[in-house]
C-alpha cells in the first residue's frame, strides 16, 4: 500500500498514547490499531476529522503517499 | 421477518440433514436393486414381460437408468453438505464470506452436472419406451432446471462480492 499512516509519529508529537486517542474521539482501540499499523482499508471521514480535531491536525499530517519502489 | 427467518433456518436445518440420510438410503436401495437383485427374470417379472430383444433391451436400459441413479448420489450429497454449511453460517450471523462463494460455485456445479444426468436419464428412457411397455420418468430437460443452475451461479457471483464488500467494511475505520 502506497499510503503511509503517520498515527505514530503525530502520537509521539503530542506525547499521547493510542488508548488516550480511543477514548478522546471515542473510537476503539482495536480500530485505531488496525488504521496505525496500515492494516485498515478506508478511512471515514469522521475518523479523520475526529482524529486531527484530537491532534490539532491536518489530514495530511497523518496520511502520506509514499510511492512503492519498482520491483 | 426476523421471526420466520429465526424459525426457517432450524427446520431448515433439519430438513437438509435429513436428505442427507435419505440420500444415501436411496443409494443404497439403488445399488441393492444393481447387485442384490440383477436377475433378468426377476425384473421382466415385475413388468409382465417375456423373454426377447425388446425386452432384453428394456432391462438393459432401466439398469442404465439406475447406474445414472447412482452416480447423482454424491452429487447430491456435495450439494447437500454446501447447503448445510451455508445454512450453518446464516445461523451464526456471518453468511457473507469467501467460503460461501465457492460452496455455492460448487453447488452451482453440482446443479449443472445433476441436470446433465437427468437428460441421460431421459433419453434413456426414451430410447427403451414402447408403446406396449411405456415408461414414464420424472427426468430430461427442465427449464426450471436449467434456470436454477443460472440462478446459482449468479448467486455464487453475488455472495462472492458480498464477501469482499464485508472485508472492506470490517477492515474500514
């Protein structure tokens, strides 16, 4: 997947840990894991607007396109 | 509507575990009826006839029938246990998945290769049926048949996206 989720990064930042973030925009941990180890699908935009609302964010502080290298 | 389904797939249940038995009950009665009992006498007996080429070719072509009898058993079966196990999933909340995709592929198949055996039947019968001695099998082609085939496999198409639409809403966040 060419879309990098920077959840870690933006957690260590704001010195919050993954468990904060789930109780804060009231989503579960099981799912905020899924979408911090890239493993999730899609992202809901409410997810997203509750996460940088959290965060103090844009969107594009926690996803980025990072290209996979050619084979 | 939840109440008839929460009632249909407990019969349903038991219904299909049922013809599972009867199926190989009517198998076994098929193939006694092949090796048990495969004296000419005994079947030109039971249909009146006497010894001669048309009778000959009578029995013949009823121990064809029963061969082809035989081999949609496990068809039957295969079909049987798939449907079981869908069933099973329904009961247990979670149809939509890859595994009843392929059960019903499967079945689809099954359907297909039951329908093909049921024309053989009927041109079996066809070929030995005289107007002394006519037979009358419930067999060759259906359009029901031939639709439920198309039906199934369509369906097979459908729960197969099902699946994949399932997947990405659990895996959406």
């Amino acid at each position: 997947m060419a879309i990098a989720v920077k959840l870690d990064d933006l957690l260590h930042d704001r010195r919050m840990t993954l468990t904060e973030l789930a109780d804060r925009i009231g989503i579960t941990l099981a799912n905020l894991s899924i979408l911090k180890t890239g493993k999730a699908r899609a992202v809901r935009f409410s997810t997203l607007d509750a996460i940088c609302k959290a965060l103090a964010c844009q969107p594009g502080d926690i996803l980025r396109f990072e290209p996979d290298e050619a084979p | 509507m939840s109440h008839s389904y929460s009632a249909a797939l407990p019969v349903a249940h038991i219904v299909l575990k049922f013809l599972v038995v009867l199926n190989w009950l009517s198998g076994a009665a098929i193939l006694a009826l092949l090796v048990v009992m495969p004296h000419e006498q005994w079947i030109m007996a039971e249909f009146g006839l006497s010894p001669s080429p048309e009778a000959e070719r009578l029995v013949m072509g009823l121990r064809a029938i029963a061969v082809v009898g035989l081999a949609t058993i496990p068809l039957n079966h295969a079909l049987l246990k798939r449907l079981l196990a869908i069933v099973g999933t329904v009961r247990a909340g979670d149809p939509f998945v890859a595994a009843n995709a392929n059960r019903l592929q499967a079945i689809a198949w099954a359907l297909l290769a039951l329908q093909l055996l049921s024309l053989v039947v009927g041109a079996i019968a066809d070929a030995i049926s005289t107007p002394a001695h006519p037979l009358h099998f419930d067999a060759g082609f259906s359009i029901n048949g031939w639709l439920a085939v198309l039906l199934t496999f369509v369906l097979a198409r459908v729960f197969a996206e099902g699946g994949l639409m399932r997947e990405d809403l659990e895996r959406t966040v």
